[in-house]
C-alpha cells in the first residue's frame, strides 16, 4: 500500500516550451524538491503519518495551461478545418469523455453540440499567443484552479497588453481597469483603494451609482473603442451581408442597422450594429471579445465569386458614446448642429472641434445620445471637447448595469448559439425578404414547438379608439383596444394615454419591416415619433395574450393597408 500525494500550488513554475521539445509524450521533468517543500509541508500537517513513511519519488511533469484556466474545443480561426482538443489545465482525464464527445460532434457537424463559447479556441486575442504573456499569466491561473470566484473578480499577471486610446486619460481619472480580450478597460473611476471582494455591497458602489446618475441627469462618456469593428467593402458587400446577416441590409447609406448572424439552427454566432456609409461599404461593430470569431464566420461564408474585402479595422478607430440629457445641449454648444439633428439608427459625417467623426444616433444605455467614431489618435483631443463641454466619465459597470435596466441584451451573456432572436424577443431584427442563414420553415417550427407564446401588443392606425371596444379576434381569442392616442402635428410623434409597454416596433403604414421601422419604449402619456405618420391620425393600441402571430396573420386583426405597426413585448 502507499498514498498519493498531490497539490493545486498557488503559484505554478513556468516552463518555456522550447526546452521540453516538440517530442516530450509520456516523459518526466527531474525531481525538484525545493520548489515543493511549501505543499509537501502543508501535507505533513494534513497527515502526520506522512513523517515516518519512505519517499519513492516526486513525479514531475509539465502540464498545459490556458490564459483563462479553460480549455480548448473547437475549430480554429485561422485554418478552417483545423480542430482543436487541448489545453486541459490538468482536468483532461476529468473532462475527457465530454470534451471528445464534444470535439467529435464538432467535427462531424460543423457545431458543439451546446453553447461552448467558454471553450472556443477563437475567444483569446493574439497579444496572449506569447511565450512571455504565457509564463507571466499560466502561475496564477494554477493558483485559481479552486479559488473562489467572487464579483469583479481580475488577474493581476500579464496586463497592459493592449490599452485604449484614451487610457492615460482614464488613469488620471482614477480608473480601476478590467481586462477583456486582452483590452484594458475602465470598469469604473474615482478608485479609492484597491477593491476587497466579496459577495455583499461592493466598494465601488457608490462610483458607479454616480456615473448612472450622470448619465440619466447630465451627460456621460463611455469608451467603447474596444468594441471590435469589421470593414466590408466591396461591388458585392450588400449580397453578401444580406445573405450572412438577418436584418435587411439593403437600406440607404445613413443608416445604421441592429442585426444578428445566425447559423442554421437560427442561433446567435453574433449580435452587432452595422453603418451603411456607402453604397459598397460597411463598418460592422461587434463584441469586444468576438471580433476574431466574427471574422473567421464572415470570411468562411464569402462565396468565391463575391467581390468582398474584409478588414479588422478595431485599432484604427476609437469611439466614444456620449449619452444623457444634456447630449443634445453639449453637441449644440460644440456647433455641432447637423448630428443634434440625426434621426435615431441615422448616422452622418460631421465636425467637433475640427476632429472628423461618424456620429450614429443611438444608445446601449437607454439614454439619448450618440456613438462617435474618430480616428484613434484624435480621440484625446475630441474627449478633452466633450469633457470640456460638462459630461463626465463613466466605466464598464455603469454601462452594464443601464443596459440590463434598459433589457438590452449582449452576446455571451444573454445571446449565445442555442438562443434564437424568437426566444430573444428580438424577431423584429429578422427580414424575411433577405436570405440569411435561417430558414422561414425554421422560424415557424420555433414557434409551433411552443418556444414564441407570450402577451403581445400590436400598434394599429384607423381603428375605433375607445378603450375596450373589441377589433377583431385570432384563434377564438378576443383582441381589445387598451390605449389610444393621436400624432401630435407639430413633432410627429404620437401620445398615449395606457398601461406601461416596455416595447413598441412601429412600422409604415405597408405592415412589412422597412427602413422607418423603430424599436421604441412606451410608457403612460409616452411621447413616441413615428416616421410616416400622418399629423393628426388616430391611433390604439391593441392586445392579445398568449398565441404566437405571423405576420401573414395581420390581416386577420385589421387589413394590411391600416396597419402602422406590429408587436412588442408585454
């Protein structure tokens, strides 16, 4: 008889690869008793047998190890058909069985039979691919192998890989930073001390509390430049992302569009917003962590005969989101007077302070305001104007939690391959007329499995507007008017006077998505603008529960011709 011993040490022993060998299977490192005396301490107290008993040998052998302690499955960016199973952290007997099965159905069937984007080989940057990043980072992720994971937690090796513009800026302003994608990020400022974590009220409460309020009260900047951004460009760039993305891509130079791609289980491979700037170009913004995985579905979905050019062009460019009520003030003080003037998902080419921006009317906060999009080493000097100007900086922290407020989603959190936009409460971002990936017949069949049943509300024109009056019915099911309003003359926008709606699409007056199409809140005595409404036109709001609709089923509600919206989520 006899026992094993064995430990998890704090602190691992780096080894560079090149002096084990392409060639080192099912050999042994020499003994080094020093670098395990402190476990074989901690041993001796755990089992004091272990005094008297006879030492036959310390094993020593190299084990591999990833920058975030997960392993490896999946096909590669770079080479397609090249599969990768490695990279284990010492689990590769534990996981062995699932991780195989795993890879094998990757292999087979072009996808892991779950979401495994925690294991996607594509999910590190390159700055990590590395002897020196690898020997600085692989002891402490050891260390971390049964360490408790507690909120905000951050590893302290390998840092400052890549930094933002502006990240001397965010260090005078008592920035704590996280790391993403390699990326150091501000998840929050005015730092007082370094964080001691825990599961209760964190320290940097009362920080982002401020940096929610300015954005609600007055006007704050988020630093989005990590974001990835993805140039298309090409004769062929409109086929081939109407084909690849599922939003109509088809619209006019000017626009902005919120798409997904989606494989052909009509799961999420990416959630983005894409600007027309013209004709045959396209600036995609993605994911901070998903721009090589978006890449690589881009390039392997280009036909041979498509004029296409894909460019990552994230460090080019910088961005900067200005958001609050005091945004529209600050561009107006700034002379800025053509992006005050920007409809929302319209963008346009302007000045600040003679720094050159794409402004694009929209928010990932929930507040008014814009992203701007300048070229990286301008980014300072178009800061210092917007700080200047009164708005204020906020983090990471302060973003996340006003868009979980606001019930915006991210992929990686909320989306991932196995969430369709159905399930998602994002099918206004399909467009039938394009020929994406998913299937109509896969649509519908999400919907008979049962997957799409929920409260629904529909935005109609020309239809009584007295609350209560029935309008129609769908499946025996009664439908009632529960709000009514009419569009203001002045500002086209319509008032309501109805229960709180969290999400109102409004579309032309055709009942088909089009370019005027707007994802809008409505609230009591809400004020909503509409493009294409005529002043003055009478408008309700109608509601049924639990039954999924097509749009070829409107007609059943009102005729086509009336209709000047579709549904939104109770």
């Amino acid at each position: 008889g006899g026992l094993l011993v064995g430990c998890f040490e704090p602190v691992g022993k780096p080894i560079d690869p090149a002096k084990i060998g392409h060639d080192f299977a099912f050999q042994l490192l020499p003994e080094d008793w020093d670098h395990f005396e402190p476990m074989l301490n901690n041993a001796l107290h755990r089992l004091p047998c272990l005094a008297d008993a006879d030492m036959r040998m310390l094993l020593n052998g190299p084990e591999s190890f990833t920058p975030d302690g997960s392993f490896l499955l999946g096909e590669s960016a770079e080479t397609q058909g090249f599969f990768l199973g490695c990279g284990m952290n010492s689990v590769g007997v534990a996981t062995g069985g699932g991780a195989g099965m795993a890879l094998a159905h990757c292999i087979m069937h072009g996808h892991t039979p779950a979401d495994l984007h925690e294991a996607d080989p594509k999910r590190f940057a390159g700055c990590f691919n590395s002897v020196q990043a690898l020997s600085e980072r692989v002891p402490e992720i050891l260390g971390t192998h049964y360490a408790i994971q507690y909120p905000g937690t951050q590893l302290t090796s390998a840092r400052n890989l890549k930094t933002l513009p502006l990240h001397n800026e965010w260090q005078q302003h008592k920035a704590h930073f996280g790391q993403v994608y390699g990326w150091e990020r501000p998840l929050f400022f005015n730092k007082r001390c370094e964080p001691e974590l825990g599961f209760g009220k964190p320290e940097w409460f009362e920080q982002v509390r401020d940096e929610v309020d300015a954005a609600h009260d007055g006007a704050a900047i988020f630093d989005q430049s990590s974001f990835g951004k993805i140039g298309v460009s090409g004769p062929d760039a409109e086929a081939f992302l109407d084909r690849v993305c599922a939003n109509n891509m088809r619209r006019h130079p000017g626009r902005a569009i919120y798409t997904a791609m989606l494989n052909e289980r009509g799961g999420y491979e990416s959630d983005l917003t894409a600007l027309r700037l013209e004709p045959d170009r396209y600036r995609m913004y993605v994911g901070t962590s998903t721009i090589k995985r978006d890449l690589a579905w881009l390039r392997r979905h280009l036909l041979q005969r498509e004029q296409v050019q894909i460019e990552d062009q994230t460090d080019r460019f910088a961005v900067l989101a200005l958001m609050g009520p005091e945004s529209t003030s600050i561009m107006a003080q700034l002379d800025a007077s053509e992006i005050n003037q920007l409809g929302y998902f319209r963008h346009c080419r302007a000045r600040i302070a003679d720094i050159e921006v794409d402004a694009v009317r929209l928010s990932y906060v929930g507040e008014t305001g814009w992203e701007l999009t300048c070229k990286a080493s301008q980014a300072q000097q178009l800061f210092i104007k917007l700080r200047e100007a009164g708005a204020k900086p906020a983090g990471v922290f302060a973003q996340t939690s006003m868009r979980i407020e606001k019930r915006f989603l991210a992929f990686g959190h909320d989306l991932d391959t196995d969430t369709n936009p159905f399930q998602a409460g994002l099918e206004f971002t399909l467009d039938w007329n394009s020929d994406f990936r998913i299937t109509v017949d896969d649509v519908e069949a999400t919907i008979l499995n049962g997957d799409y049943v929920q409260n629904q509300y529909w935005l109609l024109a020309e239809i009584p507007t007295v609350p209560g009056a029935a309008v129609g019915s769908l499946h025996d099911l009664t439908v009632e008017l529960i709000g009514a309003g009419v569009s203001d003359t002045q500002t086209d926008a319509i008032l309501f006077d109805l229960t709180p709606i969290d999400q109102v699409l409004v579309l032309d007056r055709s009942g088909s998505m089009n370019d005027d199409d707007k994802l809008l809140s409505a609230q009591a005595g809400a004020r909503i603008y509409v493009d294409g409404t005529n002043p003055g036109e009478q408008l309700g709001i109608v509601s049924f529960s639990n039954v999924a609709i097509t749009e070829s089923e409107l007609a059943v509600l009102v005729d086509q011709d009336d209709a000047a919206g579709v549904r939104g989520d109770a």
